[in-house]
C-alpha cells in the first residue's frame, strides 16, 4: 500500500464537518483543552536552528578556505622550485660575469689608461661612502644607543629629581633629534637630486646610443663600402654594374628590414603597458623554462601576482602580443644573419670577378691579337653576374618561401593540437557517459534490492503487528484483572481507617482538655506577628525551586548510549542510510541492558 508524501497536505473534510466544529469551538474557547501558543519556546527552537545552520555555513566557509590555502601552497611550492633554479642559475652566472670582469680589468689596465682612470674612481667613490657613513649613519647609531641608555635609566631619575635635572635634559634631547632628522632630509634631498640628474644623463646617453646604430645600420646598408669603391677594375662598365648590383641587393634587404621594423613599432605602440610592467613580463616568462609541466598556467599566475592591475584577459591579450614580437625579431635577425652572409658573399664574388677582369684585361693588353677572346671573356663576366643576380633572387625567393612554410607548418601544428583537443573532449565525453550509464544500472540494481528488503521487512512488521495485538490483549486482560484487585484492597483500606478514626474519635473524646483562662495569651505576639519580625522562622522560601520534579534523562546519559554515538558518526559521514548501517544498528547493544522483568512473556507459555 503506497503512502501518501508528508511534504503535502491533503484536506478531505467537508463544508458540513467545519460547521459542526463551530459550536464547541465557540462553547469551550475558555476552557483547559486549547492551551494557549508558547511563542517563547518557539523563539528559543528557531534560535537554536538558526545557531546550528550557522555553525554548519561556518564549518563549510572553513573547508573552502582551507582548500584554498592548500592549493595557494601548492602553488607555492611549484613556483619556489622554479625560483630556486632560476636564482641558482642567476647566481652562477653573476658570479661568472664578476670573475670574467675582474680578469679583463686586471688583463686591461696594463695596457689601457682608461681601466686606471675606472679603478681610481671606483677607490673614490668607496672612499666617497665610508665618509658618509661615517658622517650620517654613525651618528644616527650613536644617538640611538645614547636614546636607548638614558630611557634605562629614566626609573632610576625619576626616584631622583635632582639628578634626573642635571644629567638629563628633555627638551635638548629633542633638539638634538630634531636637527638630526633635518640634516638627514637635507642629505636625502640632495641625494635625490642628483640620482634624477645621474637618470636624466643615462637617459640622454641610451638616445644617443640608439640613434648612432641606426645611423649605422643606414650606412650599413645604403653605403657603398669602401672595398668595392677601391676596387681597381679596368672596365667602368663592370664596376659601376657591381655596384649597382650591391646597391639593389641592399636596398632589397632595406626594404624587408624597414617592414619588419614597422611591424615591430606598430605592435610596440600597439602595446600600452608601462617599461616596468613590460620588465616583470619578460623576466617572469623567460624565469618558466619551455619543457615545465602547466608552465603557462605557473607564470600566468605568478603574473597575477605581480600585476594585479592587470586583468587575466590582458595578460593572455600581452602574452599573444609578445609571441608575435618575439616571431618578428626573430625574423629579423635571421635576415641581418642573411645579409651580413650575402655582403660578405658578394664583396668576395666581386673581388674575385674583378680580379679575373683585372687579369683579362692583362691579357688583352699582353695579346692584343686576342680582342675578340677578350670581349668573350667580358660577356661571360657579364654572364656571371647576372647568373648571380638571378642566384641572389631565388634565394631570396627561397628564404620566403622558407618563411611562408614555416607559418603554415606552424599553422598546422595549432590546428593539429586543436583536433587532438576536440578528439580527447569527445573521449572523455564518451567515458562521461559509459561511466554514468554504469553507474545508473548499479543504481537501479540497488533500488531493485531495496524494494525485495522493503517486502521482506514489510512482511516481518505484519506478522510482528499481529503478535503486538495477541500480547497487548494478554497485557490488557492482565491490567483489568490488577485493577480489580487494587480496587478491592482500597476498599478494604477504607473500611479499615474509618474504624480507626472512629475508635480515635472515641479516645479523643475521653481525654479532650479543657482550656483555662489565660488573659496574656490576648496581648501576646501571634505566630504569624513573630514570622514578620523574623522571629521562629524557619529555612527562606526558594524561590528559584522548580514547580514540578523532572523524571528523564539528562544530555550526558542520552550521548553516552553508544548506539546514538555511532548513528550520529555514520550520519556524519553519509552512511546512515546504506545497507552496511541498517545491519550493524540493531546488533549494537546499549550501555545499560534492560531488567529481566522487562521482558515479555506473553507468548513464552
């Protein structure tokens, strides 16, 4: 027989049921039957459930925080590994740089007097700070300890006026401090200004710096150099021709030079982040070696930490930008390699194609008779440099193709790892739903289980109700039958005491007294004058006694039953409803077991 849900509630009473209901309600409204709401208790059961859901919120706040603080250190623990190699790899390098330095300055200042001039200066300037220091922090320290000594001593002026007058004197004390604070400032100030000058000078030499090298790099391009216009060749034809030949070579690597530029400024200025901001970037990115485990998501943290005006969408945004940057001047230096390769190439081609018309036009002007070997030996000059020109283009052709099969292999290789992505997905999709599948079969196996447990115990709770009917009839007829007799013992008792009081009676007559005349009893204090005044008193009133004696168990006794303590462990841990708890509750037995009496023995016959 199914049950109804107790979440619902279910009203099937009548029109006609409410109006009878009416007239006792009206009829007994002042009577002891409907006792009136105790909203006091009320209040105190929603505190007291308000009090357990907040400890319960405060436990699960808990739990989340110690979670993030275990990932937070795990975390930690990941970056401090990193850090630690990078600051040993800093730290051998430093010191490879300073013995490397030291070497070349011992090495140099033999020869050169600018290392002299560098040491001399250096001997200076530590000599610069040890008169600081001593002039501007010794004295700080003094005055600290003089501070520290004179406050120890204070209790001992103080049981002591007129020393503390003469050996102590406040206010030039903080004279004292004060004219020291202002002679610090006065030196901060000072030395503020001139790091801002020492800035501004440093600022003023790196512009310099980076305007010479593109002058450079110009010259270095567009100029002719000085060994091909040097070149002595006995034909003006073949010497212009080479140079114009340089010069359309370098203008071509100019050209591809001036774009990659351009590339690089459009993203340098398409990039609004400030030379600190950019520093942390690359120092934190080049910190995370390129085979670490989660290495993106190790520095795109640390970044969040070290940046946190900057948002993860920015940083990601910065982190393609820096990419394409890093793709470009790579670019670049392959093409200055490329040039620096083809101008070395082409001043030996031109050296040697000069020196074999050099030696051709000896021999035109040894054997004049060989004019027209001479004009072939020029046309297969001529013939060299053009092949060497068409040489130089599909090189230059090659090196752009190279680069475009480079984009598309990279291009492939993201597309390839975003299939490999969507494929796994889908794996794990598929496992997804194997395993919950699985996991519903298990389910309903477990559900069919139940419902063949729910029947049996069902039908155990019907045969147990019918012999709770048998024993409750026995137990019924039994109580009839105790009642009976108990009635017939009072009446016997009352029988009994009316006899007694009736002989009593008959005693008290015999030997009843006679009061006398007692004119002092009138006037005297009653007893309850006397209980006013305190006087034959006896124990106070308490009136904190409670109006009626409790007979149950107190917390302690209910916590100890053992079977309570393992249901509520079990509830704790999610298993109070699971087949293991059904079968270990009943075999627990309790702290105290039951009297012998107790038992039954209606159906022990």
């Amino acid at each position: 027989m199914s049950q109804p849900d107790s979440g619902t509630f279910f009203t099937t009473h009548r029109i006609s049921d409410v109006e009878n209901l009416v007239v006792p309600m009206r009829n007994d409204l002042c009577s002891q039957k409907y006792k009136p709401v105790d909203y006091k208790h009320l209040y105190e059961l929603a505190a007291v459930e308000k009090m357990a859901s907040a400890k319960i919120q405060l436990k699960i706040k808990k739990t989340e925080q110690v979670s993030k603080i275990n990932k937070e250190q795990m975390l930690l623990q990941q970056h401090r590994q990193v850090w630690w190699q990078e600051h040993k790899r800093l730290s051998e390098n430093r010191q490879k740089a300073e013995a490397e330095i030291k070497t070349f300055l011992d090495e140099a200042s033999h020869k050169h007097n600018f290392f002299l001039d560098m040491r001399n200066l250096e001997h200076k300037l530590s000599k610069e700070r040890d008169t600081y220091q001593t002039n501007t922090v010794v004295p700080i320290g003094q005055l600290k300890e003089n501070l520290k000594f004179r406050l120890s001593e204070m209790p001992c002026y103080l049981s002591e006026e007129s020393c503390l007058k003469s050996k102590f004197n406040p206010v030039e004390m903080l004279q004292q401090i004060k004219f020291v604070k202002k002679q610090q400032k006065a030196i901060l100030e000072f030395l503020i200004r001139e790091s801002l000058a020492l800035e501004r000078e440093l600022e003023d030499y790196k512009t310099k710096a980076l305007a010479h090298p593109f002058e450079e790099k110009n010259g270095l391009f567009l100029e002719v150099p000085s060994a091909l216009l040097s070149l002595e060749c006995p034909y003006p034809d073949l010497k212009t021709l080479v140079i114009n030949e340089y010069r359309k070579l370098a203008s071509g690597y100019w050209s591809k030079l001036q774009e990659i530029d351009q590339q690089l400024e459009v993203l340098c200025r398409s990039i609004e982040w400030k030379e600190e901001d950019q520093w942390v970037f690359q120092t934190v990115i080049n910190q995370y070696p390129s085979d670490l485990q989660r290495r993106r998501t190790l520095y795109l943290d640390v970044l969040q930490r070290y940046l946190p005006h900057k948002s993860r969408h920015d940083l990601v945004v910065h982190e393609k930008a820096w990419d394409c940057y890093r793709f470009i001047r790579n670019r670049r230096r392959v093409l200055m390699l490329n040039w620096a390769q083809a101008r070395k190439a082409f001043l030996l081609k031109a050296v040697t194609t000069v020196a074999e018309a050099s030696a051709a036009h000896e021999t035109e002007v040894a054997l004049a008779n060989t004019r027209q070997k001479q004009q072939e030996i020029c046309a297969d000059l001529k013939a060299k440099v053009l092949q060497w020109k068409a040489q130089q283009d599909e090189a230059a052709k090659l090196e752009a193709a190279v680069a475009a099969r480079r984009k598309a292999k990279k291009d492939e290789k993201e597309s390839l790892q975003k299939e490999r992505e969507t494929i796994r997905r889908a794996q794990e999709k598929e496992k997804v739903k194997k395993y919950w599948a699985e996991k519903q079969l298990k389910w309903q196996e477990q559900e069919e289980k139940d419902l063949q447990c729910l029947e049996e115990l069902r039908k155990l709770m019907a045969e147990q109700a019918v012999k709770d009917r048998e024993r409750v009839k026995f137990r019924q007829a039994l109580l009839e039958k105790r009642l009976l007799e108990k009635k017939e013992l009072a009446l016997k008792e009352t029988r009994e005491e009316e006899e007694k009081e009736k002989c009593l009676e008959a005693l008290r007559q015999q030997v009843a007294v006679v009061a006398k005349v007692d004119p002092a009893r009138v006037v005297a204090d009653t007893v309850a004058s006397k209980a006013r005044m305190g006087i034959g008193t006896k124990e106070e009133f308490d009136l904190q006694k409670p109006l009626f004696k409790l007979h149950t168990y107190s917390e302690q006794q209910i916590i100890s039953d053992p079977r309570l303590r393992v249901e509520l462990a079990l509830r704790e841990a999610g298993l109070h409803k699971t087949l293991y708890a059904k079968e270990i509750l009943p075999k627990i037995p309790p702290l105290k077991l039951p009297r012998r009496d107790m038992e039954s023995t209606a159906f022990k016959m």
